[in-house]
C-alpha cells in the first residue's frame, strides 16, 4: 500500500512539474476575424501604401528550394530555368534540391521549425491541401504584399480563378502560394473500342451508358478506383452538393447524395462499372481492355499515353458528367504550388517570390506542361498558343485541359478535409465490395456520417 | 597496547574511507553513461509530459499551456478519437503475432533440429526472409496480395475460389499484415530456439531414454520446461516489438480499410505528422507508455514464475 501511494505522489509530482515547466513565448496564432473570399479584392491595396523598397533583392543572397520531382526531365528543367533566373539576377543564387514528395518535404519542414528554422528552406513545392493547414500555423508567408509591390496583380489574375481561391486563407484574406501546375480528374477512354460513343454529358446518360456499353463489349465501361477525391468529384459532379456542406455539419444524409451511392452501387452490381483499390489496378486493367475507360488525375496522362501508344488503341480524354440541374462537372484545383517560408531573411523571401514568379509565369508554366503533361495554371497558355506543341503531340487533350482548367473550384477549405475525403471513399468503398449489405447500409452511412461531422466538429 | 589499538582504528577508519572513495569513483565513471540515459530516455519522457498539457502544434514555434484540455480530448471524445480502437488493434495483432510467430518458430526449431548440410540448407531458406527489410518485404507483399493481378488470387481462382480483398477488405486487411511479419519473423524465432534446444545438456536425453521416454514424452517433459527462459525472452522482447508495429501497417494498408489496421503507433504518426498535434499525440503516448510498462511487467512477474531456469 506504502509502495503505491508513494508511486502515486511521484507520478502526481512529475506531472505537476511537467505542467509548470518551460517558458514558452504566446502563441502568435493569427486572431482576425474571418472577412471571405472575393477573387477581385484579393490585391485591393485602397487605403494601403506599400514600401516597393522592403520587397527588393539589394544584396546577394541563396535561395534554397525543395521540389518533390523525382524524375530526370522534371528535375532537369528545374534547374535549367533556375540557371536561366541566376544568369538574369546575379544577385540571386537558386540551390534546387529534390528532396521527396510532398508528404516527405512536409515531414522535413516540420523538423525545421523543430529545430528552430535550422535548414528551413526559402521556398518550395507544396500541394494544394496542406497550402491552408501550413497558412493556419504561419509556417508560411502571405504573398499579397509581393504581389504588390512587383506589380504582379495582372499576371497573377491569369491564373485559373479555382487555383487562386484554393490558396487564399479565409482568416486573413492573403494568398499563400503561387499555382504551379494543376492536378485535376479527366476520364482516359478507349476510342477504339468505343467509337464516337464516349463519355456522356450527364449522370441519366451515364448510367445508361454504362449498361448499354457493358452489355454490347462484355466489358467495364469505366473504371474508378478509391483515390479519396473520387467520391468527392463524383457526389459533387451529379448532386452539386458539397458533402461537407458548411463545414460545421457533413451533408451526407442528403438524400440525394444517398441516391448516387446507391445508384454507382447498382452499376457495380451490374458489372457497367468498376471500383479499384488504386490507380495502378485502373491502367493495368485499361491497357488490358477490360475497361474502357477509367477516371484519373490529369497526373496519369502521360502515363496514360506511354501505356496505350503499343497497345493498338487510340486514346481520347473526355471531361465527364454532371447531374440534373447541375451547370457542369465539378473537378476541383489540386496540384503543385510554389510556398515560402516565413522564418527566412526578407531579402531571402523577396528573392525566393521572384524566382517562384519566374518559374510561374505564363511561358514557363507553359513549357513546364509541354515537358510534363501537367495541366498549366494560367488562362492564356492556350490562348497564346503556347500549348501548340502539346497538343499537336496529344490531340486527344487538346479540349479538355482548358476546359478543365476554366471549370475548376477551390475544394472545401475546412482543414478536416482530407480525412472527411478518406472516411466517405472507405465507406462507399467497403458498401461497393459488399462488406456491408443493402440492409446495413442506412446505419453504416449513419456512421460514416458521424465521423465526418466529428472531424468537422473537431476543427472549429 | 594502547598503540596497536590506535592503529587499527585508523588502519579500519582509511578502509572505510577508501572503500568510500572507491564507490564515489564508481558512481563518476557510471555518470557519463547515466547522463546520456537521462539526456536521450527520460527527458523526452519528461517534455512529452509537458507537452500533454500544451497547444504544441509541430508546424509552429511557440506553444501555450492549455490545462488537461488534451486529457479531456482523450476521456471525452472516446467514441470518434479512434484511441480504444487503435488499442483494440495494437492488442489483437500482439497477440496474434506472439503467439503464432513462438509457437510457429518452435515447431520448426523441432523439425530442423538435426545438425546435416540437407537441414543447415532448409533452416537458411526459412530464415532467410528475417534479411529482407520490413518495407521492401511489405512493398513486395502489395503486388502480392493485388486484388485482381496477384500471384495469391491467381492461384485461389485457378483453383476455383473467389478473389480475395486481401487489404480493402476490413474483415482481411489485418490478416494479411499478420501473414507478411509471420513470414518475416518466424525464421528469427526458429534459430533462437534451435541454439536453446542445442544448449541442452545431452545427458537429460539419455536418461529419459534408459527410462523409456518417447520422443514426444522427451519433448513435452524435458526439452519445452528447459526451453522456458527462452519463451519468456521472446515472448516480453516480440510482445514490446509487436505493440509497436509500425511500418509494415503503414505500407500496406495505411491503418485503413476503415480503421480496421490502425495500431497505436499509427493514430500517433498521424497525430503527429499528418495533423501536426503534439500535445494529442503526447497524451496518447503516455497513456501508451504506462499501458506497455504495466503489462511488461505483468508478464515478467509472470514468467518468473513459470519459467525453469535449472538447465
């Protein structure tokens, strides 16, 4: 009994002590209140003067960039177009380092603040859904006043309206990132096997496609696979309801969000449609023939392209399908953004937003998809003419990647996204596989709807 | 007289003193060693327990106390924090583990137990998966178990059965992981075995033979009570390796298909790493910490008493 109540005293004593120990400064968190989006007032400097001066290079400095591209041809022309840059501005020196992919850079960057801004880089490669979550910690420096002050608002408006939205952060109303390349959903079809009877315009059609298709070939008329914006994209795409709604309570019990779960449940049951657990299993089944056309990220296209060109088959890209009452399709802004890191020296910071401008503008954005097949971020590329080279060599792109680009939304900006994302893709995921029966389904949606709105309660 | 007695307390008196002296000299040379246990063991021990009670985000600098918000976090979201599930998982898996790794690793140990080039052979083929690193293994594993292009639904609809969802499948996704650190570990419990069961005098043998024992008599009465101390090593050493588990979950299903392989250290990770909060993550690592002290206890108290340490 002694021995106890002298453990219990200790362990009451170490964790009184770790309470009161250290003496960390407040935290800086960002306490504005909340002023909304408007694209066109992002840069309305009225009232504001901004010293041009404090966003200057006036001496040398290094800019030390990370980028996630692990490929030669990615990685090559980064460091071309930083050779290019350095030649232009000697006062400016580009250390361009890969480093990993996002996730990896995330992880690093977090082990630089650990250790005090030690090895932070100036800027680097982000994707779209941790820009906000990295603004909400202040990790990362607002643009708005770079913008400015290198008179850049006219460049920065031919950026895609869904790219910007995505990277302004509701609290303080201020750009995070400048859009890179953008990474959004198409669907691959096999022309060949399917004629002039592509992808359908809306989810009716759809449907009816699918099962006309399957019946005639035998085959999957198309594939999706549990890539957590799949069921985001597809909900969106035929109901125009966002399922996280509000962000404060999911809208999951919506009927008609139900009706579409259970409608692509039937088509699987059906064998029109297929659900995959990842992309790999979608081309591998494409390049096969056992499906005639699959849903991916304008990521895959290349890949798309290189797997099919000696199969014998021509390829086409189509957009997709919206529901009744629904204007279009949505595809919503994903992809590789350009950050800087706040706890750099300023004339760092200002050298690392040239470089991220130069690398962003319009006839590098447009090489970049030219070299990559990433889709650009900027309205006129296409416009210009910049992308004849492209599309000559792919003409099957040639009306859906402006398309895409001009139709393009910000996702939903509440942090619990990305998890609310994989909680409805695992849960219709697991109904499609019959891992739960029709019977079930009204209280494991019930479920799935109750994780959601935790998460979404969690944040708030 | 007086003189002699005088000095043999001083002689006793420079023996304590020296004897003193000499613990002193002892505790400095341990010092350095004690220094870096605290610096690298308990004060992260210590930080984390502060860290409980902070807003500590990992992509900010400053942090503030924030009381036993966490704790309440932890007490009162118990229903959606995935905390008791992920305790749920972390146990199931040990204790399947453990258990099929030992006794799978004993009865190879039995059935390779014959010192011949043929048997040297088969022990390295078994053991030879113990080299492989766990992510290559588990990254190997995923074509494996690939729904429809896998070597192992190949074979199951070759021979007439459906295909498995071996990892988007909440009723499978756990199994499979156990099968991959089965194949991965049980080589590793063999060998240890095998130098146990070598290490056995011979002369238990022969007499239990000159009395009449069969194999199995031999094997239930001597060979698996003086195998004892060795179970009772790898049974605490793979309990705390297995409570664990990380990468292999992580590669292989990412704690998913809804939860139904998300262990311990994977709700921290993701604490951590993918939703930054330390001062979550803190108080579920406590809890974790006390919960593995007081069961590796348990179970070496335990064993103290089962195991037989004659041989």
């Amino acid at each position: 009994m002694k021995k106890l109540l002298a453990l219990i005293l200790a362990l009451v004593m170490v964790l009184s002590m770790a309470a009161c120990a250290g003496n960390p400064d407040e935290s800086k968190g960002n306490d504005g209140e909340s002023t909304g989006v408007d694209i066109g007032n992002i840069f309305n400097t009225e009232g504001n003067s901004i010293d041009k001066s404090l966003y200057q290079v006036t001496e040398e400095v290094e800019v030390l960039f990370w980028h996630s591209f692990s490929d030669s041809t990615r990685s090559e022309w980064l460091q071309k177009k930083a050779d290019e840059f350095m030649a232009k501005n000697p006062l400016i020196k580009i250390d361009v380092q890969y480093i990993g992919n996002y996730k990896t850079i995330a992880t690093q960057i977090a082990g630089c603040i650990a250790a005090d801004g030690q090895g932070l880089p100036a800027m680097s490669i982000m994707n779209a859904a941790r820009i906000l979550a990295f603004a909400s910690t202040g990790v990362t420096e607002p643009l708005n006043n770079y913008v400015i002050a290198n008179d850049d608002v006219d460049a920065f408006g031919d950026f895609y309206d869904g790219m910007i939205d995505a990277n302004v952060y509701e609290e303080d109303g201020q750009v995070y990132a400048l859009p890179f390349s953008i990474s959004t959903f198409l669907f691959f079809c096999n022309k060949t096997a399917l004629g002039d009877d592509l992808m359908p315009e809306t989810w009716e059609e759809f449907k009816s496609w699918a099962l006309r298709i399957h019946d005639k070939t035998g085959k999957v008329a198309c594939g999706f696979s549990t890539e957590q914006n799949n069921m985001y994209h597809l909900i969106m795409s035929v109901t125009g309801i966002d399922p996280l709604n509000d962000g404060v309570t999911s809208a999951l019990d919506d009927e008609r969000i139900v009706k579409v779960v259970k409608e692509l449940k039937e088509l699987i049951d059906a064998g029109a449609v297929a659900m995959v657990d990842g992309e790999d299993d979608l081309r591998l089944n494409f390049q096969a023939g056992e499906y005639l056309s699959y849903y991916s990220t304008t990521n895959n296209t290349t890949t798309a392209y290189e797997c099919t060109k000696d199969l014998g088959f021509e390829m086409a890209t189509a957009v997709g399908f919206h529901g009744e009452g629904v204007e279009k399709p949505a595809y919503t802004a994903s992809g590789a953004n350009l950050v800087i890191y706040e706890d750099n020296d300023q004339q760092v910071k200002n050298a690392a937003y040239l470089f991220a401008m130069y690398l962003c503008n319009v006839e590098n954005n447009a090489d970049w998809a030219t070299q990559s097949l990433a889709l650009p971020s900027h309205k006129s590329a296409a416009e210009k003419g910049l992308l004849n080279e492209l599309f000559t060599k792919y003409p099957a792109i040639k009306d859906t990647f402006p398309a895409l680009g001009e139709g393009m939304v910000s996702k939903h900006k509440s942090p619990a996204l990305n998890d609310a994302l994989k909680v409805i893709t695992q849960y219709s995921y697991q109904y499609f596989k019959g891992g739960f029966s029709e019977e079930e389904f009204d209280s494991q949606w019930a479920l799935c709807k109750k994780e959601v709105d935790a998460l979404l309660a969690d944040v708030q | 007289m007086e003189k002699q007695m005088v000095s043999a307390s001083a002689q006793k008196s420079r023996r304590i003193s020296g004897k003193k002296l000499r613990r002193i000299q002892e505790f400095l040379c341990t010092v350095p060693a004690l220094f870096f246990v605290i610096l690298l063991n308990h004060y992260p021990l210590v930080q984390m327990i502060n860290y409980s009670f902070t807003d500590k985000n990992l992509m900010k600098k400053t942090y503030k106390y924030v009381g036993l918000k966490n704790w309440k976090w932890l007490f009162t979201t118990l229903e959606t924090n995935h905390v008791l599930n992920a305790f749920k998982v972390t146990i199931i898996y040990t204790v399947i583990h453990v258990v099929t790794i030992i006794v799978g690793g004993l009865l190879l140990a039995f059935l390779f137990n014959k010192m011949t080039k043929a048997f040297s052979v088969m022990r390295t083929i078994v053991f030879m998966p113990h080299y492989i690193g766990m992510s290559t293994a588990a990254v190997v594993f995923i074509w494996m178990y690939n729904e429809n292009f896998g070597i192992l639904n190949y074979f199951l609809t070759c021979l007439g059965f459906d295909r498995i969802p071996w990892l988007s499948s909440t009723q499978y996704a756990l199994i499979s992981i156990l099968i991959v650190t089965f194949w991965k570990s049980v080589g590793f419990e063999m060998l240890i075995y095998l130098s146990a069961m070598q290490g056995i005098s011979k002369d238990y043998y022969e007499a239990a033979r000159l009395d009449g024992a069969n194999s199995f008599q031999i094997a239930r009465k001597i060979t698996l009570p003086l195998l004892g101390p060795t179970t009772a090593y790898l049974v605490v050493t793979r309990f705390i390796g297995s409570m664990k588990v990380y990468n292999v979950v992580d590669i292989l299903t990412g704690g998913g298909p809804l939860r139904s392989t998300q262990v311990v250290v994977h709700l921290l990770y993701d604490l951590t790493f993918n939703k930054y909060n330390v001062g979550r993550s803190s108080v579920v690592s406590i809890v974790f910490f006390f919960f593995l002290l007081a069961v590796t206890a348990a179970t070496m108290k335990w064993s103290d008493k089962k195991t037989n340490y004659d041989a």
